[in-house]
C-alpha cells in the first residue's frame, strides 16, 4: 500500500488484497484483512500526509508455494479475469497480474474488508451491510461473488460447447491474452534471462511444450526472431492459440502430446542449435522426464528452460509437486541421459522478482554451457 504511487492506487491494492483474502478464506488472513481494514483510513493516509506508522519498503516478497494444481490456479485467475473483464480493464489487470500495479483507478472506491460478511450472507442470503448506496466498486465483496458466479455460469455454458468453439470464444476476453500475469508468468527478471539467452547464443529454432494461451509463444516470437514451434495437448486452449497466433507466420501451434513433438522435431531438425521452454507439466501425467530424454538424445546444441523448478537456497521460488518422484527439482533430472549438461539457476533472488515468481531451471548441452556460464543473470550449478 505503502509502495502505491498515489491514494488511488492505494486503495486499488486494498481492493485487490481484499479479494485475496475473501477468496483465500484462510482464518489468519481474515483477521489481517480485519486488522487492516480497520486502520485503513490510517494507512491511506500516509499518501496524503507522508507519515506513516511504519518503514516504506516497497512490496513485500511474494512466496507462493509450489503448487499440485496449477489447472485450478489457472482457472481461477481466468475466472477473475473474465468476470471483472466487463467492469474495467484495469480492475481486470490488477486482479490478472500476481505482482498487481496500481492501475489508474475510478473515483470512488471505497474498499473495506466484507471476507467474513460475504461468508455469512451466504448463509443468510441476505447482505445485511450493504446500504443502499453501495455501487459495483465499493464493495469488493459483493464484486468476489459476482466474479465467481458468472465465472461458473461462463464455464458451465463453454463446456457445453466444442471444445474448437470454446476456444473461439475465449477469444472474445482480452485478458487471456495476458494469462500467468504475461509471458513466463509475468516474471520480468526470467524474460530477461530469456534476452539475454537470445543474444549471446545464435540460436535456430525455439519450441515450447505447453501453449496455453500462447502469452510466452509470443514473447518468443518477438525475442528470438526465428522460427517457433509450440505444443499443445488440449483442443480448447490449442483452438484459442492457434487463431491468437495466426498472424505470425514465424510461429506454429500444434496439437497433440509434447513427447512424440518434441521427437519429430529432433529428427527433423538434429543438427540445429535449439531453445526449449518445456512448460507441459500440469497434471498427473508429468511428461517432462521423457521430454528431457528426447531432447538429450536429439540435438547436441540445445539449452532448456524448465518452468515451475524448484530454486535451491531460495524458497521464494515457487516450483511444482506432483508427489513421490514427481518433484521439479535438482533430483528429478536424468543424470545419464544428460551427462555433461550444465544447470544454472536465476542469479537473482526471488525476492526481486516479479509476476508469479515461479523458479526455473537452465540447462546447457556441453557445447553451450560456457556461452550460458558467460550470463550475469544465471548462476552456474553442478554439470550432470
Ligand atoms: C502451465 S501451462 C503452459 C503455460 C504457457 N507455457 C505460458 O507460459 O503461458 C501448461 C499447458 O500444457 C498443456 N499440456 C499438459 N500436458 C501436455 C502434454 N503432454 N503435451 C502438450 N501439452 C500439454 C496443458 O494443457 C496446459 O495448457
């Protein structure tokens, strides 16, 4: 609140915290909403006087912890996204964005915690704190269920379509476009190392496991300026980023299952140095071991980007956990079949990180391990 450019951002961010916390529906969180929204006044102040009760640091680190089910994670910012959609494209910013920035702000918003009352006008169906000015913008709460709602009503209706259809109209949402916070989920310091991977290295072909909306597919194509192939195992999501995609010519979405993907491609293409983003972990069938099998079998000049990776030594990073074996960590890569391969990890700390501040990993096929050493924003590990 404190790190707001002005008062309206700043109650931008307690809207936005609100809704956080209703959602969360976590005991402890409830009673900080509490707590601030009874000093709201005060803490809203300090854009007009200057003067707070405690020290300005700027955003807090964000941890999010790794997460089993990043199918529901995505379906809830989607959800958000397509339900506040229709009420402004800024709110639909803050709330689509992990690491929200004030987005310029209507008048009148008056945010004021309703977690706790939402739960019990559920009960009651009867809002017994809302008064007859209430508008759309002064009660986050109401603005929650109404998301949710709809968010339903809008699924529950897509479902009954194809999924080919479905995709079309998922079209018809911008803020898709922008899913995970933007591209490598809204991370800024990854797509930096991403740059900086496109520049020191003279690569020929870019592919990606796991499209999605296509938000990193584009990225991609604008970083690298080459050739991208992306994969994409299911029909709505490859129907929506086949059609986003269609006027770069540069890029080609296909669908089907990221293992015999990428095997094709290593055929075809074996003799080409190639930057791999595997990011097609998402439920219980994990293809990345044998992904990473393909690629260190196919090509001799490659460097993968894994998403969602565990960070040793910073648990700032959230990374992905799939149960017994299925950790994305350091334990998880095939130490045969990528002997020599050299694995480097953010050099910066999560803390400084934006978006979802999910970690990564990168690894290098021997040939490239000294061009990717030579990077400030990676820092080397161990060679496999
Ligand atoms: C985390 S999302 C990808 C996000 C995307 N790379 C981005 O940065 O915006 C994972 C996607 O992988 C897809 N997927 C899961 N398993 C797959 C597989 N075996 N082959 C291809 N795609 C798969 C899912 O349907 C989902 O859309």
């Amino acid at each position: 609140m404190y790190a707001a450019k002005n008062l309206h951002a700043a109650r931008w961010e307690l809207v936005a915290f609100y809704q956080h916390a209703a959602e969360a529906d976590v005991p402890e969180l409830n009673r900080l909403a509490k707590t601030v929204s009874t000093w709201e006044t005060e803490i809203l102040n300090y854009h007009v006087t200057g003067i707070s009760n405690g020290t300005n640091r700027g955003p807090e680190p964000h941890r999010r912890e790794a997460s089993k089910d990043r199918t529901r994670d995505a379906q809830l910012r989607e959800l958000s996204a397509q339900v506040v959609a229709p009420l402004g494209r800024d709110m639909e910013h803050s709330i689509n964005c992990s690491n929200q920035r004030p987005p310029p702000t209507p008048h009148g918003v008056k945010p004021s915690y309703q977690g706790e009352f939402r739960r019990s006008s559920q009960r009651t169906g009867h809002d017994d704190r809302a008064t007859p000015s209430d508008d759309r913008w002064n009660s986050p709460a109401k603005l929650v269920r109404m998301r949710a709602y709809l968010g339903k009503v809008y699924e529950h209706a897509l479902r009954a379509l194809p999924p080919g259809v479905a995709g079309r109209v998922d079209l018809l949402w911008p803020s898709y476009r922008d899913s995970w916070g933007g591209p490598l989920n809204g991370q800024v310091l990854r797509q930096e190392i991403v740059r900086d991977l496109a520049g020191a290295i003279q690569f020929d072909r870019v592919i990606e496991t796991g499209t999605y909306r296509g938000t990193s597919t584009e990225f991609f194509a604008k970083v690298f300026d080459l050739p991208v192939e992306t994969i994409e195992a299911n029909r709505r999501y490859f129907s929506y980023s086949s059609r986003r995609l269609r006027t770069r010519p540069e890029v080609s979405v296909a669908f089907g299952d990221s293992r015999p993907f990428l095997s094709r491609l290593a055929k075809a293409h074996a003799h080409q140095t190639v930057f791999i983003y595997l990011d097609a972990h998402w439920a219980e069938d994990l293809p990345l071991a044998e992904e990473l099998g393909v690629i260190a079998g196919g090509w001799l000049r490659a460097v993968v980007m894994i998403d969602d990776f565990q960070v040793p030594g910073d648990p700032g990073y959230g990374y992905d956990d799939y149960g017994e074996g299925k950790v994305l960590s350091e334990e998880y890569l095939p130490g045969n079949g990528l002997r020599g391969w050299g694995i480097f990890y953010p050099s910066a700390s999560a803390f400084n990180e934006t978006g979802s501040k999910r970690g990564s990993v990168v690894l290098a096929s021997p040939s490239l391990v000294e061009a990717v050493d030579a990077l400030a924003q990676l820092q080397a590990g161990r060679v496999l």
